[in-house]
C-alpha cells in the first residue's frame, strides 16, 4: 500500500515532464518567429514617411498650376522647381517639404501667401526574401499585406513555413522584428522574411 501511495505523485510528475515536452514540442516546430505580434491596423504609408531619392512628389501650389506638377527627388536629394531651383528633399516628410517650399516662394517674393501641398507618388520598395519563387525588391503600393507582398514574390516554395512569417520594420532608424500573419498590413521599406519549415 505505502508504494502505492509513493508510487501517485512520482506518477504526476512523470505526466507533468511528458506533457510539458509535447508543449515545449509544440513550440519548436514554429521556426524562429518573434514574440511581438506585427500591428494589425493598417497604418498610413505617408505619415511619417521620409523622402528620399528616386521618391516622386506631386506638387501643388493653389492658384499657380505654372508652378505646380510631378517631380523626382534626384540623387542629390534635391527637388527642382520651377523659379526656386533645387530644394533639398531628402530626410524630411511631405509636410515639412511643403512648407520648404512656401518659405522659398515668400522669400524670393514670387508669392505673398502661397499655399503649397505635397504628395508622395512613389515609396521606397518594400522586400521578400527567405522561402519564396521569386524573392528580390518589389514597388510599393498602398493596401499591401504580407499574402499580397508573398504572392507578388511568386508565392510559397515547397519548403516554405505558411501562414507566419518575420517582418522586419525600421522604426526611428532602428530594426524591429516582428511576427506577421497573412493579414497584416506592410508599410513601404519593409522587409518580409519566409522562413523554413522544419520537417
């Protein structure tokens, strides 16, 4: 009876450690994702978006179309304008750009008041790399998720760990990585990684 009685919690342990390796088997078969879960809301691309070269801007400058239009942000970083020249562009948001522009327009007094408003054409590319058909660099557009961006990399290869994948963002120059569903919103630069599944 006494090694009966003995024999119960060594019993429980037992199950505790075997239940405790299937969960801890469980885990391992996920490959290496993140603990910080990506955010789901879909962000706004241009808000806090820094210019750079090769981006294009639509310029508008209210009641002047002489002086408004599409322009690139050339290699130098600078943007060229009609009357004002090269506006360096490159580092700073939309926003400040526009009110670059305004400063030199009431500067060089082609304009008492202008009002000028800038908008983002063309982001910086966004990557997928790891186990797809095609990985490389991609152009950005705006409403991408991490299927789309898979799928434009020609979808999964046959080694290809489904569903969750790593997404790295750089955030204040800094890189954060992120695990990432199918469903979650990309933002320009970002880095999409497939990782292997473990057979």
């Amino acid at each position: 009876m006494l090694a009966f009685l003995d024999a119960k919690p060594l019993r429980g342990i037992v199950m505790a450690g075997v239940l405790a390796g299937v969960l801890l088997g469980g885990c391992a078969m996920t490959p290496g994702l993140p603990a910080d879960q990506a955010p789901m809301k879909p962000g706004n691309p241009t808000e806090g978006y820094l210019l750079e070269p090769g981006n294009r801007v639509r310029l508008i400058v209210f009641n002047e179309a002489g002086l408004s239009g599409d322009f690139t942000i050339d290699q130098a970083g600078n943007v060229s304008l009609p009357l004002i020249g090269n506006i360096p562009a490159s580092g700073i948001t939309a926003k400040q750009l526009s009110k670059r522009i305004e400063d030199h327009l009431r500067k060089d007094a082609y304009l008492q008041d202008p009002k000028a408003a800038v908008e983002v054409q063309t982001f910086r590319p966004f990557y997928v790399l790891g186990e797809v058909r095609q990985p490389g660099e991609f152009p950005y557009t705006n409403g991408l998720t991490v299927l789309s961006a898979v799928a434009r990399a020609g979808g999964y290869d046959y080694r290809a760990w489904e569903g969750d994948v790593v997404l790295v963002r750089t955030i204040d120059g800094d890189q954060h990585e992120y695990r990432a569903t199918e469903r979650t919103p990309i933002l320009p630069g970002d880095i999409v990684r497939v990782l292997q599944r473990r057979l």
